[in-house]
C-alpha cells in the first residue's frame, strides 16, 4: 500500500517523536548518575522536551547540508549509556554524523568508535568534590544563576547552591524571593517546583533547599552556621569593584573564594571564558566575570584577530535598558539616564571596548566604543565596525565564523544563525556569549562590519557558570574534541 504524501510526513514525525521520547529517559540518566551532559551541536539536551529534541537535531542541517536523523544519533546515545564513563559534556550529534557520513573505514563499528573518540572519559574516576555556592544578591543575574544551578541539580552536581544573601527580612519577604524566582516576566516560568519553608528560612527549589539569610553588610554573615564551607561566594549587587573592597566578603566565616558578576578594578583578573580562563589561578581568592557586553564580543574578536588580524575597530552597543535607569523621566547622577527608559533611546558610554583588553591584551588601544540603551527589556547587540590586516570577502567570513561556532574552542561561546527574519526577541534565552547575525555581515576588502546579537543576562550569566565551574576546579571536557 502507498502512502501519500501527508501519510509519510505523519509517518516519518512519529517515528521521530517515539526516538525523541525514547532518549529523555537515557539522557536523564546519564546526567544524574554520571554527569554526563548531552548535547547536539551545543544544544543541550537535558531536560529537554521531545520537541526541543527534534528541533536541535534539525539544525544539524543547516550547519553541515545534510540531515541527522534521530534514529542515527539514538544508537550512539544507546552506547554512551552503556559505557564506564566520566563526567564530561558528549556531543551525540557530532558523533553521529561523523560515524554516519565522514567515516571512510565502513568495517568500523560503533563501539570501537566511541571507545576511541570519549577515550578521554573512559574508565576514568571523578575525583572533583562538590563546592558550597552563595549567592550575594538575588537580582537579575543572581536569580538567572540560581535557576542555571537547579536545572542541573542532583547526586552529580558539583555547584551547590546552599544559600542566598538579601537585605530586608520583613513580612512576606521570603514569599516574594521565591516568587520572584518562580516567575519572570522575560525568561518565563521557573522549570520545575518551588515552595517556601518558612520555619527554617528557606526555598525549595527542585530538591534543594537554599537559605536565606538576611544581612545588610557580609562580615555580618557566619556560612559555617548553617553547615557551609568553603564556599564560592558569587557577588551579584555590584557594590564593591575591587580587590580591597570585595575583601570584605572573607570576613564572613566560612568563604573561600569571590566571583564579581561585573566588571572589576584594579589587579582582580577580568575573565571572559573560552578566551583568558587561563588566568584564573588555584591560589586565586578574587576574580571578575567582566561584563555582558565584553563576554559577547570578546570571542567574536580573538576569533577574527586569530584569523585576518585587527588594525584597529569601533564597537557599538545597542543595550537594553537596565535597573539603573529611570522609567519614567526623574534625576539621576549619571548623563541622560534620567530620562524615562521604556521611551527612549538613550545614548551613553560603555567601556567594553577598553575592558576587551583585558582578556585580550593583543588588542589594547585598538578600539573605541559607544553603547545606545533601546527600549527593549533585554537582548542587546555589539556592532563591530572593523579594519582588518588581511582583505576577505563576505562568504569567507561568514563561513569561518559558522565553522569557529561549531567545532573551535570557542563553540559554547559563539553562535551563528543565517536567518533573515531573527529579532532580539527570538535570542531570549541563549545561552551564548553572543550570537552571530550572518545575514547583515558587510565586508569591503579588508573592512567589515559584524552584528552581534546577545542576551545581556541568559547569555552572559551561563559565562559566570562557567567561570564558576573553573574556580571551583570543575573542568570536564567537551568531546569529541575541536578539529
């Protein structure tokens, strides 16, 4: 019997939902009792919808010309189950699609494959002990962290968020915390359950229980009291900048290390991961996150340095507003930000371009730039208006800007879409440093102009995760390796 057209298609849809719903199990498994994390091209796959699932598997298409079906990439997810593995970050996908179109030995079999491309995980032991994490401040990026930490948390966790800092303590305080958490009116509801423990100060959030504890100043604080040690204290309100006075966080009994999520001064190491990690040291106390803007552009930048080289560039910014400007028209200390922020564009400074020197020394005194607040709520864009030592042509640039987002070190740093329809809108929730805008690319000889689009707080909170992850000694591969 023939089917027709619209048969096959229902056909084929099914089969990919039933590979979909077959994996989530697998997948789940592999995080909470290995802490494996699954992904598919940088798409990651835990907790993933079956639809989320198929979806990522598409976009193999557009990156590679071909398709990856589900029911190639199961058997490679089947296998991975199967294996004594260490923790570790899989690409399913890559695996697959090179197993499936790029292997020429065609006797090979998939096991001998993958015992050779995760041999780095294979029958390795995980040795990294788990690391107390407070969150100081629960604003915009604190509660971003938090829900980054809860989605991945579980036996294998190694971050664990044990409390949270927060002024105030009067009624109701602890039920709007947890509401606050709960829903957000850009990045939407929080994925899983939240109740409040009113008796013992604290939220639960998917099995974890956070406390709250209230103090207007951290000396204040005593973390050993309620069982935190050595904790990694991640300062979110901005109030202190540099070493001497983010110093003030060790008096409080039970920290060990303190991450700035802003840009810091003086000696403390501005780090924007998957450029000048590197920096960060085992004996370090003190280290910065730097900013947004910085996280995105910065790898966009070392990238393009790498390749063509850069004479010198301007930055724009076009920023969404922020908490430090006023919404209706009022006084404020800084130049223009008084003006109401959900009606203007509102031009200021921004010393992203300077800060990028920081993590990339080689570009110091090479850039200028200049930010614009827009009245959007979140999602921004860096344009980069280059000049660049080696002469290329749009495709060129295009093409090794899409294959630097998918197979170089910095693949969880930068992304690329080729789309002519993306608004800011479409990127809330990346969780890329930035994301590459293709389509409005502009190269003349050896000037270009990029667009880069970035979630000022999704995006660059996952770069604090990261660098989280490395001052706590978390460093677990992502394979198979960049080629």
């Amino acid at each position: 019997m023939t089917l027709s057209h619209e048969e096959q298609y229902q056909k084929s849809w099914q089969e990919r939902q039933e590979f979909a719903e077959n994996m989530q199990p697998i997948i789940g498994r592999l995080y909470r009792n290995k802490g494996i994390e699954v992904v598919v091209y940088g798409r990651p796959l835990v907790n993933a919808t079956t639809i989320e699932i198929i979806k990522a598997h598409k976009s193999v298409e557009r990156f590679e010309g071909q398709k990856l079906r589900l029911r190639e990439s199961f058997p490679v997810l089947e296998a991975i189950s199967k294996m004594e593995l260490a923790p570790g970050r899989i690409d399913i996908a890559k695996l697959a699609y090179s197993f499936n179109f790029k292997n020429d030995d065609k006797s090979l079999q998939l096991q001998d494959y993958l015992d050779t491309e995760l041999v780095s995980l294979l029958n390795h032991k995980d040795n990294v002990k788990p690391t107390d994490v407070v969150l100081y401040g629960f604003g915009r990026i604190g509660r971003l962290l938090a829900r980054l930490m809860l989605e991945r948390s579980g036996p294998c966790a190694k971050l664990r968020l044990r409390a949270i800092v927060v002024r105030g303590g009067k009624k109701g305080d602890l039920e709007k915390r947890a509401s606050l958490l709960r829903r957000d009116s850009i990045h939407g509801p929080f994925n899983g359950s939240i109740t409040v423990d009113e008796e013992n100060q604290g939220i639960k959030a998917n099995g974890t229980f956070i406390k709250v504890i209230y103090a207007s100043s951290p000396e204040l604080v005593d973390y050993t009291q309620y069982d935190i040690h050595d904790a990694l204290v991640v300062d979110n309100t901005g109030i202190w900048k540099d070493d001497k006075e983010l110093s003030i966080h060790f008096k409080s009994k039970g920290t060990n290390k303190v991450l700035l999520t802003a840009p810091a001064k003086g000696d403390v190491a501005n780090i924007v991961y998957g450029v000048n990690e590197h920096m960060i040291l085992p004996e370090d106390k003190i280290v910065s996150a730097a900013s947004c803007t910085t996280n995105a552009i910065t790898p966009v930048l070392k990238a393009l340095n790498d390749k063509f080289g850069i004479r010198n560039g301007h930055v724009e910014t076009v920023h969404s507003y922020t908490n430090d400007q006023n919404l209706i028209d009022n006084y404020h200390s800084a130049d223009r930000r008084g003006r109401a922020a959900p009606l203007n564009m509102v031009l200021t400074s921004t010393g992203a371009a300077s800060a990028v020197a920081k993590a990339l020394p080689e570009l110091k005194g090479k850039l200028t730039g200049n930010a614009i607040r827009v009245p959007v709520p979140n999602v921004s864009m860096a344009i980069l208006s280059l000049n660049l030592d080696t002469a290329t042509d749009r495709d060129e640039l295009n093409d090794f800007l899409q294959r630097t987002s998918l197979f170089s070190e910095l693949q969880d740093q930068i992304d690329y879409t080729s789309s002519t329809e993306i608004v800011s809108s479409d990127l809330v929730g990346s969780r890329y440093a930035g994301v590459v805008d293709s389509q409005a690319t502009i190269v003349d000889g050896d000037r270009c102009v990029l667009y880069v689009w970035y979630d000022n707080e999704f995006g660059y909170s996952t770069q604090v995760i990261r660098v989280m992850n490395d001052m706590a000694g978390i460093k677990y591969p992502t394979l198979p390796v960049a080629r």
